[in-house]
C-alpha cells in the first residue's frame, strides 16, 4: 500500500514539475506553465550566470507567448534579452533589467520558427528576486477573404440590386481561407438595422433607400479572426409612385375624340449616400468693395461599408459634382478625411 502511494506521488510531483520552465541553456517546447529564472519561484537567480534558452510553440504554426507577471533584477548589470525567432541571430524584441518589465512577449507572424529565444548574463556583484512568466501559445489568424456568389434578383450591368419597397434579395456567399474553413460562421449585415446568418440568407427592404449590404466571416481561432474585405453591396430599393390626381380633360370620348391626361406622380424622397446641399449665399465683388469674402459648404460622406478604409486617393474611381457658379476662378474644392488628411481637386481661389 505505501509503495504504491509512493509511486503515485513521484508521478504526480513529475507532471507538475514539467509545467516550469527555469532559467538554462537549451530548448524547450510548451505552451502553458510558468517560466522562471534559475532560481525557480522562491530564489533568486545566480550570480555570473550566461544562460540562451528557446522557447518554441507544441505544434507548427503557433507562436509563443510570455506574459511576465513578475520582474527584478539589478539595473543594467543583470541584463535580459529576448528575440522573435529560435536564436540569437534573430530580431531583438528588448532588453531588459532593473524595474523595466518586458511584460507581455509575443511571437510575430513573420517568425517561421514562433520561438522566442531568452539570453540572460548576470554579473558576480549580487542577485536579487528575477522574475515569473506565464507561458502560452496561439495559432494567428489566417487571411480571410469573403466574397458574393449571387443574389437574387440578380446585380444590374454596375454591380447593384434593383428592387421595389418591401421585395426580398437572397444572397449567397462564400470564402477563400488560406489556411481551413471548417467551421466558419457567417453573418450578413443588410444595412437596414437587420441582419442574417448562414451562406445564404434573406433581407426584407420595407423602406426605400440605398443600403451597403456586408459579409462577416469568421473562423474557428480562439482569436476570432474575420474576413480582412468588405464586399459592400449596393442594394437600391425604389419608391412607391402614387398617381393620385391623374385625369383625364373629359371623363368619356367617343371613337375619333381625343382628350388631355394630366398625369401626377407622388415620389417619397429619400436621402443619397452623399445628401444634397441647397444652401445659397451672394458674395459681393472683391473688385468694388475690396474687402475679401467667401463661403463654403461641406457635404458629409459616411455610408461606407464595415471596414471600409481609402489609403490613397488612387481608391477613389470618380467624384461627380453638380454646381452652378459664376466664376470659376474663385472656386476651391477639398477632400478632407476624418483623420484631418485633405486633396485639393480643384483650386482657383486665393
């Protein structure tokens, strides 16, 4: 009976042992327990000490990660290192001693390998506590690219769906994963505050107006990665015409008689992607009165789609502007971003 109690307990001393990781030369696979300095967790770590340690992900394609919830050593003679790859050769992440914590330590993408590799070198003028680490590992996020394979009704000659209020568009998409697409989840945003599930969903349009219709994809990763694109399609849903008040000159003609139809139509209006402006002023002539004047007015574009971001103004294909000036030497007109950025398309003004 005690020899098999013993035999439990060394077995299970063992495995919880293997969850520490203390300061050494050599390599190391994990991706949980704790990584210490040579001292483990209640001593410090030793004097003279030169010591390179790897720590590399369980299984390829994960990339290591350190959380250090404890650091202290002696101010730029206790000096620790670490580098995004299985060795030294590879880019630095920081250097560290004193009070300055690395914190919380990742892998990057561009890493092969996902091992970071720790070198510390500590002097003989003393030691003090060193530090804890949590370690972990994750798989990044895969390139996602979602995409639409067809709706119904189907897109008109410039890529958008026509429809009448309160009619019905089936969409149906899809995705490209550059790595597995099991188990990926998809969720549309129709624009009207709705929203669907699954690679084919229906959205009901009960209000005219034009609405950005947007994908999500996202896959399995603990990380909740998504599609990196906006499909952003345009659905279009027109008006109902009232023709109330049309009629005829005379309610009844004979065979050879003609008559006048005053045809009217009710249209309900609704507000564009870029609103109209109807704002007026008149600016006295510089030239007569010679003091300068000037006006402006802005119009406010903001129905992109999720994720929608210009990074360069070669991303805008046209901007169509309809104006009505008297001289056009006088006239400026700017792009300005949210962010402050700004393009002059046209600059005549002083």
């Amino acid at each position: 009976m005690k020899k098999g109690i013993l035999i439990f307990f060394l077995i299970f001393s063992i495995s919880t042992f293997a969850q520490d990781v203390l300061m050494q030369n050599g390599t190391v696979n994990q991706c949980s327990g704790t990584f210490f300095d040579s001292g483990g967790s209640a001593g410090n770590y030793g004097s003279n000490e030169s010591f390179v340690l790897t720590i590399c992900p369980e299984n390829a394609g994960q990339l290591m990660q350190l959380d250090f919830t404890v650091f202290s050593t002696q101010l730029n003679v206790d000096i620790m290192t670490i580098y995004d790859g299985d060795d030294t050769a590879a880019p630095s992440l920081g250097t560290f001693s004193g009070a300055n914590s690395p914190g919380f330590v990742s892998a990057t993408t561009g890493n092969p390998t996902g091992c970071i590799t720790i070198e510390f070198i500590s002097d003989g003028s003393g030691t003090i506590t060193g530090w804890a680490a949590d370690i972990s590992c994750f798989t990044p996020c895969q390139d996602i690219v979602a995409q639409l394979d067809a709706s119904t009704p189907a897109q008109n000659g410039n890529g958008e769906i026509l429809i009448c209020v309160g009619g019905d568009v089936i969409f149906e998409g899809s995705a490209t994963f550059s790595v597995d697409g099991t188990g990926a989840t998809y969720e549309w945003d129709f624009g009207n505050s709705t929203i669907g599930t699954g690679q084919v969903a229906t959205a009901t349009y009960s209000d005219p107006g034009i609405y950005i219709v947007d994908l999500l994809v996202t896959d399995t990763n603990p990380l909740g990665c998504s599609n990196i694109n906006s499909i952003s399609q345009v659905v279009r849903v027109s008006p109902e015409i009232d023709f109330t008040g049309t009629q005829a000159a005379q309610n009844i003609i004979c065979l050879g008689e003609s008559t006048t139809i005053d045809g009217v139509a009710g249209i309900a209006q609704f507000e564009d992607c870029a609103p109209e402006i109807f704002e007026q002023t008149w600016l006295e002539d510089t030239q007569s009165t010679g003091l300068p004047a000037s006006y402006s007015s802005t119009i406010t574009v903001d129905c992109y789609g999720a994720g929608q971001l210009l990074t360069d103004i070669s991303q805008i294909t046209d901007i169509c502007v309809i104006i009505e000036h008297s001289f056009i030497g006088d006239l400026d007109i700017i792009l300005v971003a949210p962010n402050g950025a700004q393009v002059d398309f046209l600059e005549y003004g002083d």
